[in-house]
C-alpha cells in the first residue's frame, strides 16, 4: 500500500498535551502531541458525531466531548464507553519542524 505525506503543522504550534483537528485529502483528522509522542487519528468519534479535536486530552486518552468515550492516542483503542469500536490512526512524523501525517493514497 502507497502512502502519501501531507504537511500540516507547524510542530512548534501545537505543544505538548494539545491537539488539533486538520482536514487532509477530505478526511478529517486530529492530531495529537502527547506525552508519548505524535500521533494521528479520525477525528471523528466512533459512537456518534462529534469531533475528538474539541474534547480533551489526557496523557495518552483522548476523551469524546459529547458522550465522554476515550481512546488510546497510541492505537486507537477504546479505553472507555460508550464507543466500541476504535478509531483509525495513521502514521505521523516531524520533518524539518513540521508535522507530517500519512493517508493511504486515494487508489489503495
Ligand atoms: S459521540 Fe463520542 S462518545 Fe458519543
């Protein structure tokens, strides 16, 4: 499977703890520094509507702000209801001071 890098952000404008929603190719995406690192994941909750980037994130757990569902930043894992399927992570890198995040390429 390709994979194509998109530029997003400025590593240095979204410090430690702080997360941002991007849309990248249509797809909506949030991504996450945490303590652990980068990582990249639908933005989009796995329960119903709502966009993981305007909950909170604590440690490696992103919290839903509607319902309160957690997710592990690392895989995508539910931590915690009411969601029960996890959500989709893709690759993320800093480049240069940039953060760079991976989507399969429209033809895979
Ligand atoms: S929409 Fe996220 S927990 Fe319900």
């Amino acid at each position: 499977m390709s994979e194509t890098w998109h530029r997003v952000a400025a590593a240095a404008d979204i410090p430690e703890g702080r997360m941002q929603g991007f849309e990248i190719d249509g797809r909506d995406v949030v991504v996450c520094n945490s303590r652990e690192g980068w990582f990249a994941l639908d933005n989009v909750c796995t329960h119903a509507y709502a966009r993981m980037h305007e909950g909170r994130l604590r440690g490696c757990r992103l919290i839903c702000p509607l319902h309160g569902a957690s997710f592990d930043v690392r895989d995508g894992s539910v931590l915690g209801a009411p969601a029960t399927t996890p959500l989709a992570t893709y690759p993320v890198r800093v480049v240069d001071g940039q953060v760079e995040v991976s989507l399969p390429s429209p033809a895979d």
